[in-house]
C-alpha cells in the first residue's frame, strides 16, 4: 500500500501545540506524565469519565505532548468499519471523438476503483497520533479493526488488490481514546479484548484548586471572584440533591458570561442571581424537570448568599 499522504489526506491531520492557556496544576500534571509513560511504552491510553471532567482537553494535550500530527475521530453509532479505515471508490468515463469523422463518436467505461484511505488507516500509516474522542459511541462491530492494530501492530482491509490487503503498523503510530461512563444514554459496551489493549485512566471531577485556575484562566475574572463561583457550583455539586452533576463546564459558563457583561458577582447582584440559576439549572437538570429546577434554583440561591 502507498505510503506517501496526499494533500486529500493532510486535510485530516492536525498540527498541534501546547495550549498556552492550558491549566496544569498537580492534578492535570500527574495524569499527563502517567499516560506519556503509557504512551512512551507502546500502550494505548484511555480517558473514561463522566461529562466535564476534562477528557477530550487532556486528550488533546497529552497529543501535543507527543509531538507528531494528529487525526481526530468522534465516535459515531452510524460508523462502520469502512468509516474508520477506508473503502473501495473510483469509476472513470472516457469520451472519444473520432479524428476523421467528426460525426463519429466513441465511448468508454473503466471500472478502475482504488482503495481511498479514511482517518484510522492515515494514522496508522504515517505514524501519526490518533485521538478516538468518545469511541465508545461507535459500535462494536465497526471498532473490531482496532483489535489487529493495537495488539499484531497490522491492519487488514477490504481492498481489490493485493498490494492493499495488508499494512504493517508505523512504529510511531499512537492511540488515545476517550469515553463517558457505559451508563451514558447512546454509549456501548467495551469489548473485553479492546479494553485489555489498552491502560485505562478513570477522571473524575477535578479538585478545587484545578477548577478554580481553569475558571480564572477562562474568564479573566479576578481570583476572589473565579473563587465565589467555584463554590457556588462546588457546592451544588456535593449537595447530592440534583438529577445531573454540575462540572467545570458550569462554572466557565457563569464566569465568561460575567465577564462579557462586566457583572461583580455578589449576591446584590440580580442578574449574578439569575446567571448562576439558568446555567446551573440547565446543566443539572432534564428538560422539563420543572422540580428539580426548582430545587436546584433554591439550593443555589442559599449557596449565593452563603459564598457571594
């Protein structure tokens, strides 16, 4: 198979850098050195956590950590396996016109299909780092390809030709994959083979000092009042009384929108008030929950008057 990438191809791959507005406190720096240890090995790495707990972020960062070009997949229930590695395409027509009777005319058609690369297989043969965002999505039967490749380092496909049945792994091909919870609604089950490929790294919600750089680093709001709205969600959080966790997504969402408005959060503030109720209400709730919207609304107007 054809190991040079085509300008097709390179609108796949990504060129990443470290993030210069990347929070790495203790917690995050830890969880990164023992997956580029993982990955340093040969081993697949795999993020499995709840909604909000960093992973697709990490993921990302740990692949600028490696140094080499990324391709990105996002799991899909629709995805067959052909979606990951590639297919069979071509069909080419040809019109001739006859040089001495102008009126003649003839036509051919040439079946010529060729194997068309798709995201997995470009990774794979170049060497590049392949972030699998949520893989859990997909179904089993389309992620079964994954099997040869991590383990016997060789992909086989579908192709025509022999040339194309076979390609051997690149040395400096590297896997991270990341997954919600099997609980989630529209998530399957891991095969056992797959998941014994690979080192899992269960997140949870980061620890205080991690929310609160990462609320101050994406809002620009001073740090005594990044502080107020990370216990505010904080404390919602380990109140146990709502349908859903709030994450760190909550507490981003209230501070750059303080931000944009140039809003001090205080609990004299009106609108802080109702910021805090509509996004904290919205992340935690279902649609339609109009009781534990309630609820929630209540538990956070005492945590405004408790911290704010």
């Amino acid at each position: 198979m054809n190991n040079t990438i085509n300008n097709n191809e390179m609108n796949t791959v990504l060129e990443l850098r470290p993030m210069s507005n990347f929070v790495e406190t203790e917690y995050i720096k830890d969880i990164t050195t023992r997956a580029l240890t993982y990955i340093k090995a040969g081993f697949p790495v795999h993020f499995r956590g709840p909604s909000g707990t960093g992973k697709t972020t990490v993921a990302m960062h740990l692949a600028s950590q490696i140094g080499r070009p990324v391709v990105i997949i996002h799991g899909d229930a629709e995805y067959k396996t052909s979606d990951l590695i590639g297919s069979q395409q071509g069909y080419k027509y040809k019109k001739l016109d006859d040089r001495f009777i102008h009126s003649v005319h003839k036509y051919e058609e040439d079946m010529s299909k060729q194997w068309v690369n798709n995201r997995l297989t470009i990774a794979v043969k170049n060497g590049f780092t392949l972030i699998y965002d949520e893989f859990t999505r997909s179904r089993p039967e389309a992620n079964n390809i994954l099997l040869p490749i991590l383990q016997e380092r060789m992909l086989s496909t579908s192709a025509a030709k022999e040339d194309d049945y076979y390609m051997k792994v690149h040395p400096e091909f590297r896997a991270i994959f990341t997954s919600n919870p099997e609980e989630y609604a529209g998530v399957n089950r891991t095969q056992d083979a797959l998941r014994d490929r690979m080192v899992t790294l269960d997140l949870e919600h980061f620890d205080y000092e991690t929310e609160l750089q990462i609320t101050h680093a994406k809002s620009n709001l001073t740090m005594e009042d990044s502080e107020k709205i990370v216990k505010i969600v904080r404390g919602l959080r380990e109140s146990g009384k709502t349908e859903f966790d709030p994450t760190i997504r909550g507490s981003i969402m209230i501070s750059k929108t303080l931000a944009t408005l140039n809003i001090v959060p205080s609990k004299e503030n009106r609108m802080f008030r109702l910021i805090c109720q509509d996004i904290l209400t919205s992340e935690t709730s279902r649609i339609g929950s109009k009781t534990n919207q309630e609820r929630v609304r209540t538990i956070v107007n005492n945590l405004i008057e408790q911290f704010a």
